[in-house]
C-alpha cells in the first residue's frame, strides 16, 4: 500500500517555479505509488489569524482567551472550526508531510505560518510531555522545500544572510522537531528568478529524482530529548556535556556548547 504524502503549499501563482516544484512532487510521487494531498492554501484562502473563530461555542474565559489552552480544550470536546478538523484530518492520515514556500524574510509566508499556528494545535500536535524525540509524530516524516531570492554563497557563514543552518533552527527544531516529526533535509532552490530557464530545469530534475527515494532517506540528527535533564530545568545532562568535551564542533546548531557549528546540521543528513 502506497505512503500517504500531504504537501502543504504557499504560492500566489500557478506559473511560479514552487507551483512547478509542487507539480512535480505530486507527478512524482504519485509515479512512486503515494497518495498525494495538497493543501493549496492560498486557493484555500486559508485563514491566517490564529483567533477565537477557531473555537466554536463558548470559550472557557473569554475575558483572558489564551488561544493555546482553549483549542486545546476545543480539539478534546471536537470543537475546532472546520477548516482546522480538515486539516488535521490530512495530517493524521500523512506519512511524509511537504512544506513548498517561497522564504520570506528568513521564513516561511504568513498564510503558512497561520497553518502551523492553527493546524498544529496543541493536545493534538504536541503536550509538554510529548515533544521532540518523544513527540506525537514521532512516526511520521516532515520537510522543507522552498526557493530562496539570494544565492547559495549569500547564505554560508561568510555571507550576508549568514549561515543557512542557522536559518534553518527555529522552523526545523523548533517547530518539525518539536512535534516529533522525523525531518528529513531540506530541498532549497537557491534563487531560481536569477538563473538561466535551462539551470530551473536542472533543478526541477534534481528534484523528481530525489523524490524516487525521498521516503527511504535518513533523517536530520537533532538532541534525543533525553539527553536533557527534567530537574535542573531541561539543560544537557553532565554525561552529555562530557561525551562532547573532545569532539571539535558542538552537538547541533542549536546546541553548539560554545564550540563552532557543526557544519551544514541542519542542511544534510549525518552530520
């Protein structure tokens, strides 16, 4: 039986190349035997706002409304709004999850990020307890595939955007990660409305052959959540800090012990 694939899609245009990117994931992964699914949300015009129409009937206090708490509560009594039901409905169902973007000031669009506001609701996507490698998802695959307006070299750590790994942290950790997914490296097409039509080409077939063995790829390695230590406020237990006292980068990006990074972390699997 055929993986259950969901791309979570951000592109104002049909003649952009993340639409081409999207087209080809869908082509190619359908070829693989996948169930594709994709979540055009600005044809969706998904809501982006994460408001109290999210909740219906009353909410718990409405004079203080705490979004995180009330969804909560909403997501156990099924009182989420319809469009976030649908899509937890995908995401449930999914495998692999895609994210196809356009970055935007060093993330990801707004309509994108009112998705993972909304549709990673807490209860469902996550609890204090299950999080990271402990985490809901923790037997289901997520990634980034975006484009990106500055050029590879812009974004190393000599470049004027700075490191992309680093970028890369607070969406990859702290969102994917976070929830327990299994992240596999991302798919950055480094500014394709400044090269030649033939090189966007190039690109669009790298692509389609990694998707021939996108689902049997290793892994990102993030910090398992174990290796920090629940009584003395979530820092690296001792004999973590220890095993990593040679070693001559830090441990991940995020967690670098005051040592350089470990190159491209977050960027490529096993290392």
């Amino acid at each position: 039986m055929g993986k259950n694939v969901l791309i979570v899609y951000a592109h104002q245009s049909a003649g952009s190349f993340n639409a081409a990117a999207k087209d080809a994931s869908v082509e190619q992964l359908t070829a693989e035997g996948c169930n594709v699914v994709v979540s055009d949300l600005y044809a969706m015009k998904f809501k982006a706002a994460a408001t109290e129409e999210d909740v219906t009937g009353e909410v718990k206090d409405s004079k203080h409304f705490k979004y995180g708490e009330e969804t909560m509560v909403a997501w156990k009594e099924s009182r989420l709004s319809a469009d976030i039901v649908e899509e937890h409905k995908k995401v449930t169902e999914a495998d692999l999850i895609i994210f196809q973007f356009p970055m935007y000031w060093f993330s990801v669009p707004a309509i994108m990020k009112g998705w993972i506001d909304r549709v990673l609701t807490q209860g469902f996507a996550f609890t204090s307890e299950k999080r990271y490698s402990q985490g809901l998802f923790k037997e289901k695959r997520a990634m980034l595939s975006f484009t990106t307006g500055s050029n590879e070299a812009m974004f190393s750590s000599n470049g004027i955007n700075g490191d992309m790994n680093v970028t890369l942290w607070p969406l990859q950790n702290g969102i994917l990660y976070y929830c327990g997914f299994q992240v596999l490296a991302p798919q950055i097409f480094w500014a394709p409305p400044h090269i030649p039509s033939d090189a966007r080409d190039t690109m669009l077939e790298g692509w389609r052959q990694r998707l021939k063995g996108l689902l049997s790829e290793t892994p990102l390695t993030f910090a398992p959540a174990d290796s920090f230590d629940t009584g003395s406020g979530f820092q690296l237990k001792k004999e973590v800090k220890e095993q990593q006292a040679k070693a001559p980068f830090g441990l991940t990006v995020g967690h670098h012990l005051g040592k350089p990074l470990p190159p491209n972390n977050q960027i490529k699997a096993g290392v």
